[in-house]
C-alpha cells in the first residue's frame, strides 16, 4: 500500500539570529538597568534626598546659575558651528574625489579616539598667547584660550563627529536622478537644496545636532585645561558638580548633575518629537 502524500500544509520555521525573543530582551533589559538605569536612580535618589527647598537653594544658586548660563551657552554656539560646518564638510566627503580626502574622513573620527584630557591640553597648546593659533588671533585682539570662547572650541572639537557621522550615510543614499530631475525643470542650487536634500536629511540632520548638544553638555576633560575655571565666568556645569564632589559634598554634586541630566533628557524628547512630526511630513507630501 503506497503512502500518500500529506495534505497538510508544512509550516515555515523562521530562523533567527538570536537564540529567541525572551533570552534576547532579558539581556538587554538587565544590561540597561544595570548599566544605565541603575546609575541614573541613585543619582535621582541622592538628588531627591535633599528635599524640594534645598534642592533648589543648591541646584539653582548664583553660582549654579552661571555655571548652567556659560555650558548652554557654549553648547549652542558649538551646535550652530558643527551643524553648519559638519553638513558641508560631510557633503564634501560624499559628493568629491580629491587627495587627501582618506584622511579627512579618517581625521574625524579623531575625537571620539582621542581621551579628552588629552584634547583640551592640545587645543590650550593652540589658542594660548604664545600659541601657533593664539598669537596671530592674540594681535587682532581675539582671546581664546581661558575664555568663554575656548569653552565653545573645546566643545565644537569634541562633538563635530556626531553629525558629520550622522548625516554623512544618508548624502550616500540620495538619489542624484531627483536632483538632475529638479535641475533640469529649472529648479536652482538653492531650491534643490531646500525642497529635494533637506527634507531627506532633516530627520538624521536633527539626531546629529541633538547628540552633538548633548555631548556638549557633558564634556568635561577637553574644556577644563583651555576654560580658566573662573567661578561666573569661565566655570561649567560639569565642573561644578567635580568640585562639589571634592568638597565631599554629594548631595550638592547630585543636584547639579541632576539638572544638566534633565536638560539633556528634554533636548533628546524635543528632538525625537520634531523626527517624527518630519517623517510624518515627509510621507504625507
């Protein structure tokens, strides 16, 4: 007696790269509550500890104040900077061939190899008086170095590979046809630009400017060698909570960090909300 084929259909075994769903959310859960989750709670905690009134006489003291006014201050100035010198400096990266640009491309990634400390010796090296920077700008009467401008050089320095890194990928995946199309209906360099590569690269345009922001916020090393640190002028955020921790002070240290932690959280939601309502632009139009 012959076997008869099966009616029924087979079914598809999906094969997956991770050993299955629960096993691969569990690590990652575990991985972020221990490595970030876990930190940002004590810090909540220590900061909480103080109570409302204290907590604000010490998160939002004269001093605190101006330390908060000299890190967003600079942090914007440095974020105008790149996204206007990154775009085009990842433009040039993606649309030219021309020696030496290897290196280029290699030179910024430099940043995120180089320890910070390390940065800010440099750059203290480059824009003080005697300086191979400091000294021309010196004799037009432009001091950088122990200046709130330095603080904007540091921090131009260590976040300009967020948004080179960022936009860079998305001017290789532009279509040029579009272009040459926009072109040839009469459409200008700027109207191209503005009504066909915007829209495409506004949604990792703002990625790379709010993490360059943030970067900004946070940075420390590369800004406290070319600031001066001068209390109400020069002093960061960042280094006022290091000092705080030095007085042996935590909880003073946890309520500065707690309000540059709440600035950065606010600038990566505003920036995701206005990713979204771009996407959602975009694919309506």
């Amino acid at each position: 007696m012959s076997a008869q084929p099966s009616d029924r259909p087979k079914r598809r075994v999906r094969r997956r790269v991770l050993p299955g769903f629960g096993l691969s959310i569990g690590i990652t859960v575990a991985y972020c509550a221990l490595i970030i989750l876990l930190p940002l709670a004590a810090l909540a905690w220590k900061a909480a500890s103080l109570g409302p009134v204290d907590f604000a006489a010490v998160a939002f003291s004269r001093r605190a104040l101006a330390a908060y006014r000299v890190t967003i201050g600079s942090a914007f100035v440095a974020t105008a900077f790149n996204a206007a010198f990154g775009l085009l400096l990842a433009w040039v990266l993606v649309r030219y061939r021309f020696p030496g640009r290897r290196l280029i491309d290699a030179l910024v990634d430099v940043p995120f190899a180089l320890p910070t400390s390390v940065a800010g010796i440099a750059l203290t090296a480059l824009f003080v008086k005697n300086g191979w920077f400091g000294g021309p700008l010196d004799a037009l009467g432009i001091k950088v170095a122990f200046t709130p401008l330095g603080i904007m050089v540091a921090m131009a320095f260590t976040s300009l590979p967020f948004v080179v890194r960022t936009v860079q990928p998305v001017i290789e995946e532009l279509d040029r046809e579009i272009e040459d199309a926009a072109e040839s209906l009469g459409a200008g360099g700027g109207v191209i630009f503005r009504r066909v590569i915007l829209p495409v690269i506004a949604p990792a345009f703002l990625a790379g400017m709010s993490l360059a922001f943030a970067r900004c916020l946070g940075e420390f090393g590369a800004i406290i060698f070319i600031a001066g640190n001068q209390p109400m002028h020069t002093e960061i955020a960042a280094l006022l909570a290091f000092i705080r921790l030095e007085e042996y002070d935590y909880q003073g240290a946890a309520a500065v960090a707690a309000v540059m932690l709440g600035m950065a959280f606010a600038i990566l939601a505003l920036t995701n909300a206005l990713q979204s309502w771009q996407l959602r632009y975009t694919s309506r139009t």
